[in-house]
C-alpha cells in the first residue's frame, strides 16, 4: 500500500468534530501536532469505494459494531472533499479521499487504533438503511495503573458522518442515539464533547441536543457537557399530566402575559402544538408545547415541568415564580431573548426596495415540494420547515420565500410556526452569502406576501444582530424576556 503526505484543503465546516485526541503525548501538544500537518499520511488507493458489495437498504439507522467485514468501509468514510496529495510525482488534488487528520476530526484509521492501545473507548459505525455513513468513538478514557472510575463524566470523542451523506440530519440523529448508549451503558450523570469553536454546523446541532458550554477549554476547543435524565420510555404512563382538548379553558391563563407569544396562540387556535395541564376541567395552570418552545403559565406546577414531552425545550415563564421554580429544579441554562411588538405598521415601500435590491444572478422562489425538501434534508434549514409534521401540512399552512444564487439554493425565509392570524419567522442564509442583502430581501418578501394574505409575519429574536435585522424591515423593539433551556 502507497503513501504519501497530504495537506488538507479547508472548506465549507461539515457535519463532525475532533472532540479529543488523547494520549502519551498529551491530548493538546498531540492535536497541534496534528494540526500542523506532522502526521498526515492518506491512504491513497485505486478505488476508495467500498468493497464488501451491494448492501440491503433497511428504514432505519442504527450504531454497529466494527468488525473483520466492514472495517475496510469504515476506514474509508471522510469529512474530505478535496486534499492535495504529493507522492513521488507531480502533486494531484483527490477528492472525498480519507486523511489522518481532516479539518474538524482525525481519521477513523487513527481513531480505531487509539481504541485498541488506549483503554476506555468503544468504537462504533453508524448504518443508516443498510450503508455505513458515519463513525463514533466515546467513553472513559483511563490510564492503565487506575481502575475504571464510574463517577468519571464520559466524553463523545468523536463523531463524523462521510462527505456524502452530511445535510440529511444525520449528525443529530446519531448524536442521539449515541448519548441514548452512554445513558444505558454507564452510571453517570453527564456526557461531555469538546469541539472546534468556529465549527458553527457542530455546536448547531449540540446546542439543539441540550449541550452546554462549560466555560472550559481543551487546548483550543470549547467543552460542552449534557446533563443526562432518565429516558422518556422510563417515565410512568399516568403522569398526571394531561394534554387539553377544549384549549379555550387555558386561555384566560396565558392572556395575562403582557404579550401573547405567537406559539401560545398556535396551541389555542390549534393549529399546530399542544397544551398540558394536571386539571383538565379547571385549571389553574397550563404548559403550551410548540415546536423547540415550552410557554408555561398560571400557579407554578413542578409536575407539568417534570412531564414535559420530548427530550430538550426552551423553556418562557410567564413570571419570576415560574423563573424561580426552573432554576430551583432543572439544570439549566439562562438565556436572554428579545420581543418585537405585535403591532408594528410596514412600510410597503421600503420592504419592495429591499426586493428590488437582490444581487444579480440571485432570485427569490416560494416554497415548493423541491424547496421544501431542501431544508427537510439539512440542519441548518430544518426549522424553516420541521415543526409541522408533513411535507403536505406544510404546503398548507406554511409560508415560505427561498434565495436561488445561479440557480443554487442559498438560503430562505419561512414560517418557523403557524397560528390562525400570522407566521413566526425563520430566517436561514449560507454563511457564503451573508451580508450580502440576501437576507433583508428574502425578509422583506416573505413580510410583503404575508400582508397580502391578511396574515401578521411575527418576529421573535434570538441575538441582537436579529433584533437589528427586524428594525430595519421595521419592526419595533418591544422588551427582553428570559428562556431556559431544560432537559
């Protein structure tokens, strides 16, 4: 087998992380020994495909064993898309050929072999119907003169999914089951990961899962730790909690609020969400559930927090009991968050202008069945679509303008929810394209065909450069409010 150095080609920050790479030589010095290209052999052979034949596609995915049959496949996954590969002749570009060290995660080669000779990690594939796709390596790691510790935090070491298969969401559904292993696997309480803080795709994905920055550093990267509960499965079935047909008897209770969060309104009109309370005939307290969001409202209730659906929510009280009861209860994470009024008068004029102002070779497209599975298939545009269940109810009730660059999908505004008077704005651009005007454009769009229909475009925001965003489409700042993330 031929080998040559390779200097790897940076690019567009693909779905994986080089969470750790430990051992004698230190896990920072060895990283920046890698990062420095010390240790880049590729594995340059005729025909980088697999070779163990045509699998039989199954509708699942799963985490399998690495074995005798499929470690050659394994081995062969890469985040890579093009590298320069310099042998004995003229140095050649190669693409989607594995490296030892990628741009955000070392290779599988080097991972699999750290398994056998450091112990306390487990290896394993992701399958996803019937083809290898990706790879993990977790666990404790351990020194030979000490015993396993079970009050050590185990760490997601590693995690990548091959360069033909990243934006179909994979990397979050194998985080998933990944921490669903540790959870079953280990008495802990806490998983940790460690990644690159410029992989944005990555901590994208973490932060989604319930991930949190501890405020550590691992040499260079970013330490994130999940602070893991019993699964869902594990729960009693009569919780006392119970979802509330006749949502009209909440809605007194969530009316208080100085203004009405437009996702609350989506579980009162039913459209799209949920609401739970422990008293189905008079209740004295409420949790609206819509899409990532929880709103909860009335006399503070631990039981309702403790039985929310789902694994990770963003959690809104209504008031500082409710605020008090969280931070009491749950570990978690405080974040500021940013209302715009729900009055606000717009410009026609000036939102046409933005349109007008789409760069040349950029076009704005509504929403179709191709636009929609666009965003279905890759986690930076999922929310522009995911919280209505189907391809179909999305069609119906969503809204949705996308950019076209060159005939490309680049980015779009869409309804992140629905509810009877309005839409809930999502905004989505490649990190390419920005500011550029796309994203005032497709905004302003989105906004003008709303009030075509007699339909409000609400606006929350999650940062300032949104609230910024929102003023200049004119939209008025109404107040901060603060939300907990909560497992």
């Amino acid at each position: 087998m031929e080998q040559a150095g390779a200097q790897p080609v940076r690019s567009a920050a693909p779905f994986s992380s080089n969470f750790r790479i430990v051992g004698a030589a230190g896990r920072s010095h060895r990283r920046e020994l890698l990062r420095c290209g010390i240790f880049m052999p590729v594995f340059c052979y005729k025909n980088m495909a697999p070779q163990s034949g045509q699998k039989t596609k199954e509708n699942k995915r799963k985490l399998i064993d690495i074995t005798k049959d499929n470690w050659w496949d394994v081995l062969c996954l890469t985040t890579n898309e093009t590298i320069t590969v310099k042998g004995s002749g003229e140095p050649y570009e190669a693409k989607g050929m594995p490296s030892l060290c990628e741009e955000f995660v070392a290779s599988n080669a080097l991972s699999i072999v750290e398994s056998v000779y450091e112990k306390g990690w487990t290896i394993k594939a992701l399958e996803h119907e019937g083809e290898l796709v990706g790879f993990t390596m977790y666990g404790r790691e351990e020194d030979d003169d000490e015993e396993e510790d079970e009050e050590k935090v185990p760490e997601i070491c590693r995690l990548m999914i091959d360069r033909r298969f990243q934006n179909r969401g994979l990397g979050t559904q194998a985080l998933r089951m990944i921490v669903d292993e540790v959870r079953a696997s280990s008495k802990c309480s806490a998983v940790i990961l460690s990644t690159d803080p410029e992989n944005a795709r990555g901590l994208h994905v973490y932060h989604k899962l319930g991930f949190k920055e501890t405020g550590e550093m691992d040499g260079d990267e970013a330490i994130l730790r999940l602070e893991l509960g019993a699964p869902e499965a594990e729960k009693p079935a009569d919780t006392g909690v119970y979802e509330l047909a006749d949502t009209e008897k909440a809605r007194p209770l969530f009316e208080k609020w100085e203004a009405l969060d437009t996702g609350v309104l989506s579980c009162l009109d039913k459209v799209m969400g949920k609401i739970y309370v422990t008293d189905r005939e008079a209740p004295k307290s409420a949790m609206a559930v819509c899409a990532d969001f929880v709103f909860v409202a009335g006399e503070p209730d631990l039981k309702l927090l403790q039985n929310k659906p789902g694994e990770w929510k963003l959690v809104i009280p209504e008031n500082e009991a409710w605020a008090k009861l969280i931070e009491d209860n749950f570990p978690a994470y405080k974040r500021v968050r940013y209302a715009m009024r729900k009055d606000n008068t717009f410009d026609r004029e000036k939102l046409e202008g933005f349109v007008r102002a789409l760069p040349e070779g950029c076009e704005l497209r509504r929403f179709d069945e191709e636009i929609y599975d666009i965003c279905k298939n890759d986690e930076e545009y999922e929310d522009c679509v995911a919280n209505f269940g189907s391809k179909a109810k999305f069609l119906e009730l969503g809204r949705g303008w996308a950019v076209m660059k060159d005939g490309k999908f680049v980015g779009a505004a869409s309804s992140y929810s629905r509810y009877g008077g309005g839409i809930d704005i999502e905004i989505g651009i490649n990190k390419d394209e920005r500011n550029k005007g796309l994203g005032s454009a497709v905004a302003a769009k989105l906004i003008l065909s709303c009030l075509d229909e007699g339909l409000y475009p609400a606006w929350d925001a999650a940062c300032r450069l949104s609230v910024r965003l929102a003023e200049k489409l004119g939209y008025v700042f109404s107040h901060e409010y603060d939300a907990y993330l909560i497992e």
